[in-house]
C-alpha cells in the first residue's frame, strides 16, 4: 500500500514539473501591451504576430476574423535588428522558424531559420 502511495505521488510530481512554462507566465503575458502587430492576410486565414512588452510574442491565426484557431505564445530576444524566437508550442518553428527580421521600411516582419531562406511574410497591421 506505501508503495503505490509513493509512486502515485511521484506520477503527481513529475507530471506537475513537466507543465508547460507558459502556465507560469501566462499572467505577465495577459499583462503585456502589444508593441507592433503584423497580418497576413488569406481567403479563409488572417494571421497575426504580436511583438508585447517584457519579451513576449503571441502567433496566432483566425478563421473569418473571429474564431481563433492556432495560437502560438513564445518570448524572444534581440541582437541588432533580428528577432530571436523561442515558442512554448514547437509547432510555431514549422511555420515560423526561430529568427524573424524587422524591415520598417518595407512595414513588414520576415521570418527565417537561415537567411534567405524565408519561411513567412507579415505585413504591418
């Protein structure tokens, strides 16, 4: 009987350790004011990417400008005029990559893993 005690607490721990990140700074997030916005815009997808204070980012597309259906938080760092990305969802790197490239003459966001080679274009909003 003690030994399923103990292993069901260590199950309770270690799936409590293995939560996401997001979970603890989802209220600092929520917090966070949107610094620039950028659309793509598609016949059923418009696809946004927030730049928010305090080093957050927020990915996400909706359906007929109301449902949201993917929704990829990350945060990132900045080396010049490139953006260094890092999602909590994995999946954004599929789409995205993990650098992005600011070009405010050409109001635009481009992300890349290696540059040139462009994985997606948003506009500024």
């Amino acid at each position: 009987m003690i030994s399923k005690s103990i292993l069901f607490l260590l199950l309770v721990l270690i799936l409590v350790s293995c939560s996401p990140s997001f979970n603890r700074d989802k209220a600092l997030f929520d917090r966070s004011a949107v610094k620039a916005k950028f659309k793509a815009i598609d016949d059923l997808n418009d696809c946004y990417f927030e730049i928010k204070e305090n080093g957050f980012t927020d990915f996400y597309c909706q359906l007929y400008d109301s449902l949201k259906n993917t929704h990829y938080p990350g945060r990132y760092t900045q080396q010049e005029d490139t953006l260094l990305l890092k999602f909590y969802n994995k999946e954004a790197y599929k789409m995205l990559g993990k650098k992005a490239l600011i070009s405010h003459t050409k109001k635009e966001i481009v992300f890349f893993d290696v540059y040139p080679g462009i994985r997606n274009r948003l506009l500024f909003n």
